[in-house]
C-alpha cells in the first residue's frame, strides 16, 4: 500500500501538466513572451465575445460576430493551456531549453497564455468549466 501511495504521489507532477499544451515559439512572433500575450489576448476577446451574445448584443455588433458561444468556448479551452517555448537561434524546428525558466505552471523554459490571464479571466474561463 505504501508503494502505491509512493508511486502515485510521484505520478502527480505529469498529471498536472498534461493540462497544458507545449509549442515552440512561433517564428513570427520572435519570443515565447509575445506569443503567449497575443494568445491571452484572443482567449480575453472570445471571453467578451460570449459576454455580448449573454447580454443579446446583435450579432453584427459583437467583437466577434462570426463565432457563436459553443465555438467560442472551444477556442478558449484550446488557448489557455498553450504554453510556449523559444526556438533555437536559426532552428524552426528544435526549442531552446537554455532559456531560463519562467514562474508558469508548465516546465521552464515555456510561457503559458493562462499565467498571462487576469484572475477575473481566469475565474470566467474557469466558469465556462473549460480552465487547466
């Protein structure tokens, strides 16, 4: 039973982090940093988006009039468990873990797009019941 227990305790740290999706940093972004601000930017306007369709603002009025809230709160379960890393100098491939670690909830080298949420979108994205 012990070993179980042991076993398990050891298990937790990966079953947290399986939450979030790791990607190298976009090259047109040129920073992980950059990358996830303009993911938690998109996730903050699909956020205002689903506000304006439960407060019956007309569709042609809306931030984003072509998504409806069920694809809106997709694309926000998706976005918040991004986290990204810097890619090697020259290399679109391979990511530079020498980078250092930023206080994300993912392992370092990444910046995640929830730990660049405001806690009220957080807690809004958590209310959607689609949060990491």
């Amino acid at each position: 039973m012990k070993r179980l227990i042991l076993i398990l305790t050891m298990l937790l740290p990966f079953a947290v982090q399986a939450d979030y999706i790791a990607r190298c940093d976009p090259p047109s972004t040129k920073t992980a940093s950059k990358a996830a601000q303009i993911t938690a930017d998109a996730v903050k306007r699909h956020l205002k988006n689903i506000d304006q369709i439960n407060a019956g603002v007309p569709a042609n009025q809306r931030i984003l009039p072509q998504f409806d809230i069920d694809s809106s709160t997709g694309i926000i379960a998706g976005h918040t468990r991004m986290c990204y890393q810097f890619f090697k100098a020259g290399n679109s491939v391979q990511c530079d873990y020498s980078i250092p670690a930023s206080l994300t909830p993912f392992p370092a080298p990444a910046v995640c797009v929830w730990s660049r949420l405001s806690a009220t979108d957080q807690a809004k994205v958590r209310a959607l019941g689609v949060g990491p």
